[in-house]
C-alpha cells in the first residue's frame, strides 16, 4: 500500500509560529576566554564559546518594552506638569504625542525583525492597547499620589511634581533593563544583570520619594504602594510583549499554522493522510515553558506504513488532557503554571523524520529541530522541560531540567 502524501516538518512549525515566552534550550550560551601564548612563543589555548547572536525577534521585543519605559515615563512627566499647570489640554496633548511615539517605535522593531527575517508582530499587544493599559495604571498611581495634596500649596504642588517624575523615572529604567536583557540573552544568561538594574532603580525611586515627600507633603499615598503598582506596570508590559494575547489561560487553543516561513524555506504543515496539522498551546503566568510531544507508534516504509500503526489525524481539541502534568488544578504540580506547547503527532515519524519518498512522510528532524531552538524561536528564558514520547523502544527522554 502506497501512501502519497506531502507532509512538511509540521513539528517545526509548532516551535516557529506560536509566539510563547522568546529563547527555550539548554545550551551553554557562556562566553570564553582564549588562553595567553606560552614561554617562548608557545600556542594559546582554545577559545572559549562564543557569545550567540541576538536573536532579531529577542531585539524586536527589547525596543518594544524600552519604548513602553519611554511611554510610561512621559505619561508620568505629563502628570507632573500637570500638577503645577492643572492643564487638562497640555497633558492630554503631552499623552497623545507619547502614544504615537509608542506606535513608530513599536512598528520601526518590528519592520526591523522583518528585515533580519524574524517576526515579533504578534509577540504582543498592539501599540494601542499598550499605550492605554499603561496610561491608565500611571493615571491610576498619580491620583494616589495627588490624594491627600491641596496642588494649591507650592509645596505639595512641588512635592506631586516630584513623585510623579520620579515614578516615571524608575518605570522607564526598569522596563529599560528588561529590554536590554531580552535583546541579548547570551549576554546575561543568569538574569543577574536585569536583577541588580532592577534592585538599583527601585532604590533609587525609594530615596527620590523619601526626598521629596520630606517637607510639607500629605499625600495618603506610600511608597511601599507605589512601587506595588510600579512592578506591576512592568510585569503587565514584559508579558504581554512575550507571550502571545491570543492564548487562552483556561484551555488549550488550537491552532493550524497554515504556510510558516523559516530560515529561507517555507514549511506547509500536513498530517500523513493530507489532514490540517494542528498543535495546541496554552497561557502560563510564570516565564517558564512545557514543550509536551505527543506519543504514537511508527512506521518507516510502505509496509509498516499500510498498518494502522499510529494516529494519521491530529486531535481536534485537548479536552480528555487533565491528568499528571496537565492537572493544572494540583498543587503538586510542578508545571501547572507554567506555558504550554503541546506538539501533536500525526506523522508516524517519532517526530524526526525528514524525507521525501512516495510515503513523503516528514516530521521534525533532529538538525531543524536543533536549528530552530537555537534561533530562539520561543522567546524569553527562565526554565524550560522538552520532552520526545514514542510507544516501544523509544524511551521518554526529557531534554532539559526544569529550572526555578
């Protein structure tokens, strides 16, 4: 029995096209140090690892979550004006102009990772919704900060003046340091970098404020509130510029990727009797990411292929899937937090196959497979579980440890 069927790295497409929180895997990304020559004009030793590449869709979302520091900064100077001026027209316009700054920085990185032959488009909210999620959280934190204030006293015009301004300070260096470690993850791979820049604008908002709210200055307002609702600011900002909007948190969502363009080819994903492939994804809320591929029988040829050997259809939805790592209700687990890609198997290949005969069966090849985690396609590290599921002799290999 002869099985005609045009099947296209469909497990790839699972890693490419849905945009989850950017760089899964578990390679050394360290850099090296090349040794000193010996006495005598002896050899150097062996280099070291070279820094990776940043990864255009990694750079793509660094400029968005600066231009949302920039944003929230400028929101807050309005404030600030407006505590001394109480013009509605000038801080309107000041906000306006802020957004349409927003939305050219956010299309000028994202045209750019098209350029580089990357896609970040969708690893967010569109401009339009950042700029009125973070505009009304900053509203939000300055009429907590103006309560308790009569503006018409210099002092505690002056005092609201400052606060705002350096709540908008502390926001842009924040979400600053957050788009500078996603730009290049190689380059502060323990997160170190972005904790201690983290550690040093919250300080420095703490004095500011100390400073300021020293004199006559009877805001009801704290600073440990504050800075409650500055984090919070910057986590809504870094999650919704890392993880696809469109996922539920619920369920699993399908989706069929259609055609996918990667690294120069274009994958057209289908199951080994010509079936839509579809995988499944589902919304964490921690930056971590379960890649589950599904399990199945296979076969390698028209023979074993004639038999009923394995699942030729992937399935139309997840809801059967509510047990072991998918009890997202047990407190136990481990992963119930975590986001989630679930790789469905409709190629009888294991997931590795990658050739083209009259079976044309094609899966995910260890080389693109290794290919695509290395380009980061999933973006943002923070731990990761990967694991290859196949009845018979191929046993369970989980890839990497999850990390806390």
């Amino acid at each position: 029995m002869e099985v005609d069927v045009d099947f296209k790295n469909f497990a790839l497409i699972a890693l490419v096209a849905l945009p989850l929180a950017l760089n899964i895997g578990c390679s050394d990304s360290s850099s090296g140090t090349g040794g000193t020559a010996g006495d005598g004009g002896g050899a150097g030793g062996e280099g070291g690892t070279p820094l990776a590449e940043p990864y255009a869709a990694n750079v793509c979302v660094g400029a968005k979550q600066a231009a949302a520091g920039s944003f929230c900064n400028a929101v807050s100077d309005a404030w600030a004006s407006w505590a001394i001026l109480e013009d509605d027209s000038a801080r309107d316009a000041a906000v306006q102009a802020a957004g349409a700054s927003l939305e050219a920085s956010w299309s000028e990185a994202e045209s750019a990772a098209e350029d580089a032959g990357a896609s970040c488009a969708e690893h967010a909210w569109p401009a339009s919704e950042a700029a009125a999620v973070i505009g009304s959280a900053v509203d939000a934190i300055a009429a907590s900060i103006f309560d308790g204030l009569d503006l018409g006293v210099a002092d505690q015009a002056t005092c609201a003046t400052e606060l705002s301004a350096a709540l908008g300070i502390a926001c842009e260096t924040m979400l600053d340091a957050e788009g500078d470690h996603i730009s290049d993850l190689a380059a502060d791979s323990d997160g170190s970098a972005l904790a201690q820049a983290t550690t040093d604008a919250l300080e420095a908002f703490s004095t500011a404020w100390d400073e300021a709210a020293a004199g006559s200055c009877p805001t009801t307002a704290t600073v440990e509130s504050v800075t409650e609702e500055l984090q919070g600011i910057v986590v809504l900002a870094v999650t919704n510029t890392i993880v696809a909007p469109g996922l539920g948190s619920d369920a699993f969502t399908p989706i069929e990727p259609g055609q996918t363009e990667y690294l120069g080819r274009t994958y057209d994903p289908q199951c080994m009797q010509g079936d839509q492939y579809r995988f499944f994804g589902k919304r964490g809320t921690v930056n971590k990411l379960v890649m589950y591929y599904m399990g199945g029988g296979a076969c390698w040829n028209n023979v074993t292929c004639g038999f009923p050997t394995c699942s030729t259809s992937p399935p139309s939805n997840l809801d059967g899937l509510n047990s072991g790592f998918a009890d997202f209700d047990n407190p136990d687990n481990p992963f119930r937090d975590w986001h989630y890609v679930f790789v469905s198997y409709c190629s009888c290949d294991v997931h590795f196959g990658d050739a083209t005969h009259h079976r044309r069966a094609q899966g995910l090849s260890q080389r693109e497979s290794r290919r695509a985690l290395g380009a980061r396609a999933l973006p943002q590290p923070g731990g990761s579980v990967r694991n290859w599921v196949e009845r018979g002799s191929l046993r369970r290999l989980v890839q990497c440890t999850a990390t806390s």
